[in-house]
C-alpha cells in the first residue's frame, strides 16, 4: 500500500496537487533564502569597497589639507619676518632723520646748494669754494641753505624714504603672495 491509496480518490488530484505546491513552494522559499543570502553578502561587500573609497579619499583630503596648512603657516612666518626686516628699516631710516634733523638744528650740519655760474647769486654772498682740510666741497660756488628751510627738506626727503621702505615692502609682500610654491 502506497501513501497515495490512503487519501480518497476525489482529494486526491488536490493533495498531489498540493503536495507539488509544497515542494515548488519548498524549493522556492530555499532559492529565495540563498539569493538573500548571497544578495546580502554582495551588498556587505559593496559596502566594505565604498567605505575603503571614502575613507582613501578622505586620507587624501586631509593630507592635502595638512599641506596647505603648512604652506599657509610657512607663508604667515615670511611674512612676519618681513614685517620685521619692514619694521626695523623704517625706524632705522625715522632715527637716520631725525639725527639728520638733530644736527641741523643744532647747526652741527649745515645744508647748501650748488649755484649756477651764471646767475647773480653765485657773484654774491656765496659760501667760499675753497675747502678746509675736512671739507669735501670741490670747488663750485655753493649758497647755504636756511634752517628752517633744511629742516623742510630733510622732513621731505625722510617721506620719501619711508614711501620707499613701504613700497618695498610692498614688493615683497606681492612677490612671497604670487610666488609659486
């Protein structure tokens, strides 16, 4: 006796019927579990490459930054260094001045101008050409100069020195900004 002769003869087209749906649905449910099964290991896996991706750019990232840092910073100490190397120019050409300035007040130094030859000043008053033995006139007829007046130029001509000092500063600025590094 087969399994098949204990179901009654009208159920029983249905129970095989519903015994191949169980072994479809078996076999079904079985793939669906291993398709799963390798679908999530693949996605696993493609998660595990993004993440190496990410993370290798992110490396990247933050190296590059760290250089530019270092270039930003190595550029900020030049950059100080030349606002001092700035600095000490013009307080040394301000105290040049103002030694310049000290001694024309005191008449320890006195400032003159070449005349011309032909003109009616250098026929009169004019400051003797001849030299002393300390002197280094060379031999032109020169006027001496008011103090007041040596005073205007010697503050013209320290502007001009710190104008100087500040567009070279200037240069500098923009030649360690532009220079490729």
């Amino acid at each position: 006796m087969s399994i098949l002769d204990l179901i009654p003869a009208p159920v029983r087209p249905w129970a095989i019927a519903l015994a191949l749906l169980a072994i479809a649905g078996a076999g079904a449910a079985g793939s669906w579990v291993i398709q799963d099964w390798r679908y999530g290991n693949s996605l696993s896996e493609q998660a595990r490459q993004s993440a190496d991706v990410a993370r290798a750019a992110a490396e990247a990232t933050v190296g590059a930054l760290v250089i530019e840092q270092d270039k930003r910073q190595a550029l900020e100490q030049r950059l100080k260094d030349n606002d001092q190397t700035h600095y000490k120019d013009l307080s040394d050409a301000q105290k040049a001045q103002q030694r310049l300035s000290d001694r024309l007040a005191t008449a320890d130094v006195r400032l003159s101008v070449l005349l011309n030859a032909g003109s009616s000043a250098a026929r009169c008053d004019a400051v003797s050409a001849t030299t002393s033995a300390g002197g280094v006139v060379h031999g032109s007829a020169r006027a001496e100069l008011d103090p007041a007046h040596a005073q205007r130029i010697v503050g013209i001509t320290g502007d001009g020195d710190r104008g100087l000092i500040a567009l070279q500063a200037c240069q500098a600025y923009a030649k360690e900004v532009s220079a490729p590094k």
